[in-house]
C-alpha cells in the first residue's frame, strides 16, 4: 500500500522472521560468534534465550545459512507435543522417511542415522524452538537423544531456544541432568539507544529506501516506546509507513510516531515499569480507537489498522502480562560478557592442548581434590565436607573444582555447598561472591561463557536451599587468576574452578 509512496521494493518491517533483515547488533553479532563455535566444536547441548521480541528465531535462521559445515539441521517450532508425536515430527525433519509407532523403533532407526551422518562427515543439529513450552519430561526424553555417541564424539547437537521463562524448568530438580551439559549459552538483549537507528536504516535500505524516511527525533521516540525490542520496533514502524502514506507524509517525525503510540496504546517512559498499562490494554480500546480514526481513512486502511492494532496489542500484552519470575536469568546462564570486545573470538579452534588433553586417559592425570579452600595469596589445599561444618569460611575462599568439559559437581561439591548454604542461612546480614574460573584452552568468549554458567549453577543451588539471591554475585571470569600453570593437564584442571568467598558489602 505505501511501497510505491516511499519508493520501497519491499515491506521493511514484516514480523517475518527473514534473515536478509537481520542487523546485528553487539550483543547479536557475539551470540552468532558464540553459538557458531559451540557447533563446529560439538559441544552438545546449546542455549540461546531472550525476551519476546528480541530475534532469537531470526538469529538461529542466519546461523544455520551462515554455517560453513556440512550439516543435517531439524528444527522443531512447537516442542509441546506427545513423545512420539515428536519423535515422528523429529524423522520427516530429518528425512528418515518412516513412521514410528513407539519410541524405542525410534531409537533404533535414530541410532543408525546418526552414525551414517558421521561417517559422510556430516553434522547434525536439533533446533528446538519455543523450548519454554517444553516439559519436563519432554526434556528429559530430549536429553537422551545425546547419549548415542562415540568416544569423546558427540553426535549430535541441541540447539534451545526459547523465552527466559524457560530458566524455569532448567532450575527444575529434575532438569540437573540437562542443566550441568549446557556449555554454551547465551542472552540476548533487547537493542541499545544508539543501535535502534541502525536497526532502522539497515532495514529500509534492504528494502531499497534511497533516503532517510524517519527523523532523527523519531527514531529517539520509537526507541523510548519500544525499550529497544525489535518486535516492537518493526510493530511501530511498519504501523508509522501506514499512517504517513494516509497523511501523505514523506518524512516520519516524532509526533506522527506519538500519533502512532496512542492507536496501538504503547505506553509511555514513565509506565513502562508497570504492567497495569499492558494489563489494560482490551479490545474495547482497540474499538475504540480504530473509531476515532475512521472517519478520516478509507475502508481498506481502516481494516489494515485493526489487524495491526489487534496483533500489537496481543504481542504486547503477551510481552508485559507474564507471571513474575523467581528466578532472573543470571541464575542460570549469561546475559553479558563484559570487556570483550572481539565477538569474532569464539570462532577460534581450540589450541592443540585441548585436543591432547581429550585424548588423554583419565587415569594418567593425577586427580584433583573436588573441594579445597584457601587463604588469600596462599596455594589451595584439600579440605573434608565435615571440615567446612562450623564456619566453611573460616580458613579463606572454598572451591570448587570441575572435570574436563564438564560442569557436573561430585556428591563432595554438593555436600560443600550444603555446608555454606547452612552457613550463609544462620549468618543472614553476609554476603557472597561466586567467581568462575577455566583454564586457557580455547576461545575467551567460551571459556567467560562457561564460567559465567558454573557460578550462575552455584548461585542458583544456594539459593534452592534457602540462601538469600540477592546476597549472592556470581561472576565468570574465564582464565583470569590461574592458581596453577596451563601447560600441564593437572595445572589446567586446578584453574578450572569456582571460587567462594564472603564479601564486606
């Protein structure tokens, strides 16, 4: 409708999710960097979450498009379905051209796939969308997809998506088993204040714009009512073209895009805090709205106004209206790495160490204790569970040492941390800092990644036994402060660690 009115090939702000629109954004461009490592490594099991609207599912399309490995990719949009609805739903993705009465010819069938998969030298990948839908028991039946492997050769990778609502059933009990194998995960963020114009320039140029066609004041406003969330940003946008074209308006200014506000009823700066102006928002308004506005419009506008003004307000109202969390996503995975300011590092193989240390008996590496503690500048030393019963603070900072490539606690760890959730509970005005820690093999990124999630799954443990969260900062540092040399396997295996120490704030 307004195409040829601004000169434009295509529409610029479709909610399609089509990858020739994606702009990346810091916190994009370090998730693509981030994921893309963890695939062509086979880290197994990936995360990838977000806020409604922040473009998780444009992001995985150009990842997939964008990976330079052969590879068979499964993506499943709605995971909340039957067991064997979903192993059937999982076969015609990946072409296994049969169907499946039960889940154990499934398995069978699954099994032979993927070891001719690799012997053709071909990756596979599972995309699961949506993942908040999941169960529990879903996940559970998901996770044992990964335990058809070789020897220190993953299959097959686990690619969830979903809203951070899906920190929930990962903090679930029952979830342990698929929480401690999620290696690399990332947040993204919603766009910040100087990135919302880019954002839109980027999308009218693919869209053939050969000039400027919002204002420099109405891209501040846009990004005051839409916080930076490109859903939102398209919604607004996409509804501003709408409104100028009826006005004849060449140039988009911020009162038009206030005009624009008020008919999808986004609220204002000072009401974002508060739910209530999302919680109100009802298809009475929307009536009424559209009503006052009819007079002046033609029929088609009219209806194209409703549609816009009904999906607006479901998205929005779905964005604001959800039940509060008890957990933040920090207490299960990353949101942000700060002081990295080379996305592109997680592309980086890893150093030759690595690959030898993977080859290396267990049996050959002198093993490490799984809880020790230390003074401060002095060398850690092996300490009991029952020797941390008083006060496990008493001779310095606990810690919590991790295997390779694991993120599994030993039954000591857990007892460890029994003891200081005791501890911490008793003594309610202390704090803690929960600071992670890996070796030096490998891209940055990964490593902060991995560290940042051991803390965040200590933090979150303490807090399921009763420790105050907000007492608790955990903070992952990746190879920072090693305690030990990274040239041997026993040295990497002492810096792969979790740090416990009471703080004076």
């Amino acid at each position: 409708m307004y195409l040829s009115f601004y000169q434009l090939t295509q529409k610029p702000f479709q909610i399609t999710t089509d990858p020739k629109f994606l702009w990346l954004g810091e916190k994009h461009a370090e998730a693509l960097a981030t994921l893309k490592y963890g695939i062509l490594e086979d880290k197994g099991f990936l995360l990838l979450t977000g806020d409604v609207g922040t473009g998780k599912t444009a992001l995985i399309k150009l990842l997939i498009k964008t990976i330079d490995v052969a590879a068979i990719v499964a993506t499943i949009p709605d995971p909340g379905m039957e067991t064997v609805d979903f192993f059937n739903f999982l076969a015609v993705e990946f072409r296994m051209n049969r169907r499946f009465a039960s889940k154990g010819e499934f398995l069978i069938e699954f099994k032979q796939f993927l070891l001719k998969a690799y012997s053709t030298r071909q990756k596979v990948l599972l995309v699961i969308d949506e993942a908040q839908r999941l169960t529990v028991e879903m996940l559970e039946q998901i996770r044992l997809l990964s335990n058809i492997e070789l020897e220190n050769r993953k299959l097959i990778n686990i690619f969830f998506v979903g809203q951070t609502e899906f920190n929930r059933i990962l903090l679930d009990e029952r979830s342990k088993a698929v929480r401690q194998r999620i290696t690399v995960s990332y947040h993204i963020e919603p766009l910040k204040d100087l990135e919302t114009p880019l954002y839109i320039r980027h999308r009218l140029k693919v869209a053939g714009a050969q000039k400027d066609i919002f204002t420099s004041a109405a891209i501040r406003q846009i990004h005051s009512f839409s916080r930076g969330y490109p859903r939102l940003i398209n919604i607004i946008c996409d509804h501003a073209l709408l409104t100028g074209y009826a006005a004849g308006a060449k140039s988009i200014d911020h009162q038009l895009i206030q005009e624009c506000e008020k008919e999808l009823r986004l609220p204002s700066a000072s009401t974002l805090p508060g739910s209530s102006a999302f919680s109100d928002y009802s298809a009475a308004s929307a009536e009424s709205t559209a009503s006052t506005r009819a007079s002046g419009w033609k029929m088609p506008v009219v209806l194209v106004v409703l549609l816009l003004l009904g999906f607006a307000g479901f998205m929005i109202y779905q964005y604001r209206s959800q039940e509060s969390q008890r957990w933040s996503l920090e207490d299960i995975a990353p949101q942000t790495y700060k002081g990295l300011s080379n996305p592109s590092m997680a592309t980086e193989p890893p150093a030759a160490a690595e690959t030898e240390e993977a080859s290396r008996d267990p049996s050959s590496t002198k093993p490490i204790p799984p809880v020790a503690v230390a003074a401060s500048g002095s060398r850690p030393e092996p300490v009991s569970s029952d020797a941390l019963a008083a006060n496990p603070f008493s001779r310095g900072r606990v810690m919590i040492f991790f295997p390779y490539n694991s993120n599994e606690l030993t039954s000591e760890a857990l007892a460890a941390l029994d003891q200081i959730a005791l501890f911490l509970k008793s003594r309610r005005e202390l704090k803690a800092s929960i600071r992670g820690y890996t070796d030096s093999v490998g891209s940055v990124t990964y490593n902060v990644s991995v560290s940042q999630f051991r803390a965040n799954s200590i933090k979150s443990y303490l807090a399921g036994k009763g420790v105050n969260a907000s007492h608790l900062m955990a903070v992952g540092l990746g190879p920072k402060n090693p305690i030990a040399s990274n040239d041997s396997p026993e040295g990497r295996q002492q810096n792969r660690r979790v740090e416990i120490e009471l703080t004076q704030e």
